[in-house]
C-alpha cells in the first residue's frame, strides 16, 4: 500500500444555477491576459449539449485519454514511439474554431464616430487579428439551448440512446436540461503528464494537484491532445501550454480557489482524500464496469490504523491526514456513495466527482397529500425527462444501475425530510425507501446537512500546506526529464506516469 494524499472535488448538480460566476471569478484571476482570451480554465456547460470546445467528449475525433492495453494502458493520442517519431505532427488538436474566436467590442466607436443620421454602434473585433468578426461562437454559446437541433442533437453521450428517448427529450415543450461544471480534475493517472516529451507537466507530491512548468513546456502541444477533457490550452502569445492551478497559491494560504469560494450555488466541496498509488495501473485498467468501484476502492479510509501508518511513512503530515478524516468529499464519495467521476472510460481516473442531479423528479401534492403513484416512490426515476442511460454514459461508462442507486438515495433523503417537515408522507413508505437504499435516519440527516445547510468551512477542508514538508513526487512520464532525475522523495517510480 503506497498511501498518497489528493486534494479531490465534488460537484453538486442539483444545485448548480448556470450563473457563470465560478468561469468570471477564474477569468479574473488567471486568464486575463494576451494570448488566454479563449481560455476558460473553468467553463460551465448546458447538457444536452456539445460543450466547449466542441464535441470534447467525442474521442473518436480527439483521441484523448487512455485505451486498455494488456492489463496496462497506453495514451490513445500517442505513445513513446510514435511521439518521438512523429513530434511534429499534431493531427488531433482542437482548432480555435472548435473553442470559438474570441472578440471584444470597438467601444471607443461609441464615443469617437463623427456625427451623423446614424446611431454609432460598437462592433465585434476579433481579439486575434483586430479586425471585424460577426460571432457565430463562444464559450457558452449553447446555455440552456439544450433543445435546439444544433447543440443537444450533437452531444455524444446520445449515440446509444433510442430514437424514442430522445423524441421525449427534445420535446420542446418538456424541455430539460442541467449544468456541468467543469475544471481540471487533476486526476490520478494523467493523461497530459504522461504525454509530455519535455516533461514539464508534473504531479505535486503532497497533494496532486497537476501543474505545467512554464520554463520546460517547449510547446509541443502533446498535453492539449492527450487530455480527453481538453483542459490544457495552448497560448498563443508566449508559446507555452497552461491549465488549472487550483489556485494553488490560494489553497497555499489557507483559501479555496477562487471559483469555490464565488460559487453561487454553492455546489462545490473540497477536502484531501488518501490513496493507495500501487493501484493506479490495475484500476486505469480494468473493465468499463468496474471502472467506477475500483476507483472508488483506491480512495482510503482516513481512520484507519493502518492507512495512517503508511501515509506517515510515506510523509504525509499528521494534520494532512487529520483533514482527510474531515474532508466533506470522502463523505460523498465513500460513506455515502453518492459522487461519481465524470467519464471514467477514459481512464485517467478524474479527482472532480459529481452528484448527478434529480432533475425534474418530482411529485405532486393531491387533497394535502403528497402523491406517490403506483408505481412506488422510486418510479418517477424511470419517468426523468433525461434518460438513465445518458446519465450512464457521463458518469458511469454507462452502468445505469450505478446512477439510479445515486438517484434513489438522493430521492429517499427527500422522502424522509419531506416526511419530517411537511409530514405528508406516512412513516412506513420512509421507513422502506431508507431500507432499500440502505440509509439511515442519522445519514439522511447527514446529507441534507452537508447538501443543504454546510458553513463555510464544511464545504472548504482546505489542508495545511506544509510547504517546508513538502516532497515533489514527480508522476512523471518515462520521457521526463525530472522522472528520471527522481527529483524529490519518491524516486524510482516511472510507472506513475502510465
Ligand atoms: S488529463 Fe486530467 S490532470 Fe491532465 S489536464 Fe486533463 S483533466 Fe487535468
Ligand atoms: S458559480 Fe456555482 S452555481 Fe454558478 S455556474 Fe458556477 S458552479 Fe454553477
């Protein structure tokens, strides 16, 4: 057992409103520069939808992640050979059109047009070349169109579902949709690492956030590729590629990154999580269906004698492990079972988990009663306006039980406080909804809490960051440079980078 400490994530989805303020508050803080315009470390997407840049999702056209190889994996994009071979030669990047052109307006033509019998207006100018652009893209362009032929006929999480389900989703009148938000997930197995031929992008020892160092990145591009959530981006004006930090300095200073803490809806939670890194290789590579329990198996329990034992001689600090027993995404992820990683099948085993949402599963109140049809309590989940299996294939590799066994605890914490507060619904359907999905009152009154009333510091476990502790363990890929220097504590490890 290799017990290592992560700083993990988790999305709420139920409570995400579309606000935009996360992607704004990161804008601000790290994008705002020549070159960056078109990147959004943080972008909220509409689904249905084809997302930004486009399509990502869609491998067959970006070749990002990993494929299973003989109880190992190796890089869809590329591998050693052929990226040493073929350096040059990029065929799978995103073009700018596939993110959008990004622009601004000519307001000074507001104030500086000479008169005339026309109102003076400010036209679209392209941030790239200067000149006048109509737009016909952006970042966010398909916000809430989740309807529209265009956008949400194109997502490619709809391939595998029935002409039939999605007549019902595209129903314009019963339109539905929900928001993805989406950063780096400074996964367990990165793709971007692994393919770097300069080995500038590197695992942070003591808490796993990836980075990219600016002084190594020669610009190959291999990162933008490789990551099968396209969130490395190349910029244009200083040659190098960039991506999420998690406002390391932030979290450095006891803060959580900028877009947690602006979060509107309060839907995100960060905590450390340990791992057990001897499994990284057996977990990347195992089958789609296990995918998910064995990802969730790596995660440790936090109290356990054990666990503790090995993280300390591995280094990790007792206050590191003391903020993996608080941390909020343990709960969701390990004592509740609620969180899942978004596309596992791709193999990189993602550190942002998400709380699928409910949607509109809802029941409706007859004479004072609240009416649960025939069906049972757990019936309406068949009836949700976006099919199971479309949830499946964000967050499961397409196991629909894995999602409904979300959904029907999310649905029995409902029950049993609606039950409580507006005392409509009798104690023995409470009691039966809690016994099949093995809850207890004790958790129900958990959940709600952590979901619905969390203080700050819930939500935020942001660990001490013992700098002068520190080991620069490098998951680096076996062309790095500093992997094979075995810079910092963990030498001799070059299967971190599969
Ligand atoms: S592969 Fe994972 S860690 Fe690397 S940029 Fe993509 S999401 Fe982030
Ligand atoms: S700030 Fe929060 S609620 Fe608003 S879009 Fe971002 S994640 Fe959703």
């Amino acid at each position: 057992m290799d017990v290592r400490a992560q700083v993990s994530m988790m999305f709420h989805l139920d409570k995400c409103i579309g606000c935009h303020t996360c992607s704004i508050a990161c804008k601000n803080i790290w994008t705002d520069r020549q070159g960056t315009e078109y990147m959004w470390w943080n972008n909220v997407e509409t689904k249905p939808g084809t997302g930004y840049p486009t399509k990502w999702e869609d491998q067959e056209k970006y070749k990002g992640g990993w494929e299973p190889i003989s109880n190992s994996v190796k890089l869809k994009a590329t591998d050693k050979l052929r990226g040493l071979t073929n350096i040059f030669h990029q065929p799978h990047l995103p073009t700018i059109d596939d993110y959008y052109e990004p622009w601004t307006y000519k307001y000074e033509d507001l104030f500086n047009a000479p008169a005339g019998d026309d109102q003076p207006t400010a036209r679209p100018i392209s941030l790239i070349t200067g000149e006048h652009i109509d737009i016909n893209a952006g970042p966010n362009w398909d916000d809430d169109l989740s309807g529209s032929g265009i956008y949400a006929r194109n997502d490619p999480n709809l391939d595998d579902i029935t002409e039939a389900e999605k007549q019902v989703l595209f129903e314009i009148e019963r339109l539905v949709f929900f928001y993805v938000p989406r950063i780096c997930n400074h996964c367990l197995n990165p793709a971007c690492v692994a393919s770097c031929p300069s080995g500038a992008l590197y695992k942070r020892g003591e808490d796993g956030i990836v980075l990219l160092d600016q002084n190594t990145c020669r610009a190959w591009r291999f990162c933008i590729s490789a990551c099968p959530y396209k969130k490395s981006y190349y910029n244009w004006s200083t040659g190098k590629s960039e991506k999420c930090i998690l406002c390391y300095p932030r979290l450095e200073s006891g803060q959580p990154p900028a877009c947690f803490h602006s979060c509107v809806g309060r839907i995100r939670y960060l905590g450390i999580v340990l791992y057990d890194a001897d499994k990284i290789e057996a977990t990347a590579s195992a089958s789609e269906e296990d995918l998910v329990d064995l990802q969730k198996e790596m995660v440790l329990d936090p109290f356990d004698p054990e666990v503790i034992k090995q993280a300390e001689k591995n280094g990790v600090h007792f206050s590191i492990i003391e903020a993996a027993q608080k941390s909020p995404v343990y709960k969701f992820l390990k004592v509740w079972n609620l969180a899942l990683p978004l596309h596992p099948e791709f193999r990189t085993l993602p550190m942002l988990f998400y709380i699928p949402p409910l949607l509109p599963v809802l029941g409706h109140v007859d004479n004072g009663i609240y009416n649960i049809d025939a069906e049972g309590y757990f019936g309406n989940l068949d009836k949700a306006r976006v099919p199971m299996k479309y949830m499946a294939n964000l967050f499961t590799a397409g196991d629909e039980e894995k999602v409904r066994n979300v959904l029907e605890k999310l649905l029995a914490v409902r029950l049993y406080k609606r039950a409580e507060q507006v005392n409509d619904i009798s104690p023995d359907l409470v009691k039966e909804a809690l016994e099949k999905t093995g809850l207890t009152p004790e958790m129900c009154e958990d959940i709600y809490r952590l979901t619905a009333l969390p203080t700050y510091e819930e939500r935020f476990m942001v660990p001490p960051m013992l700098r002068e502790y520190a080991a620069e363990a490098i998951m680096g890929d076996p062309y790095s440079f500093k992997a094979e220097a075995g810079v910092g504590g963990f030498k001799g490890r070059p299967e971190r980078g599969l």
